[in-house]
C-alpha cells in the first residue's frame, strides 16, 4: 500500500485503536484509581453507539453488558473511520489528478 496515496486509509483506523486504547486503559484506572483521565475521547466512539442505537430495533442482539457493547463498537468504528479514510483518500486522489491534469 503506498502510504502516499492512501494515507487516510491508515491514520484513521489507527487513530481510532489508539483512542479505543487508551479509552480502555482509561476506564480500568477509573475502576483502580477515580476519574478517568481519558474521557474525552468517549466522543470518538460514539458513532457507533449511534449506528447500533438506530439498528437496534432490527438486530437480533440481546440486552449486552457495557463492555461487550464496547467490544461490539470497536469493530463497527473501525469499519466507518476505514470508510470515511477510503472516502477521504479517494476525494484528495481525484481532486489532485483533476489539478494535475488542468495545469499539465
């Protein structure tokens, strides 16, 4: 993959197993220590929450627990910021060939 002409492809999904990452880490201190350090990354993963929230009458899932729904919109954020990076990149792609070509 040319990190050149897909770069969003990559950033966002990393940026979202980061923040999920360090969200986690957050919420385990939260349980050990107090008030959770990284809590302003919660809006990163709301998405998702939003998606299932809108799908929920639909799916076959039964009531989950805070953590398995968690476990449960981490692929699903996945998925969309992969989206959104393929979207991205495929805009910034067709908008450079586009100059390229008016100006070559």
């Amino acid at each position: 993959m040319n990190f050149r002409r897909n770069k969003f492809k990559i950033l966002l999904p990393t940026v979202c197993i980061v923040a999920t990452t360090l969200l986690v880490i957050g919420l385990i201190i939260t349980i050990a220590e107090g008030p959770n350090p990284f809590g302003f990354l919660f809006p990163l993963s709301l998405p998702a929450f939003y998606l299932l929230d809108v799908l929920s009458p639909f799916l076959p899932l039964p009531k989950l627990s805070g953590w398995l729904l968690m476990l449960l919109g981490v692929p699903i954020n996945l998925l969309m910021y992969f989206s959104l990076g393929c979207l991205l990149d495929y805009t910034v792609n067709r908008i450079r060939a586009n100059t390229v070509t008016d100006e070559g």
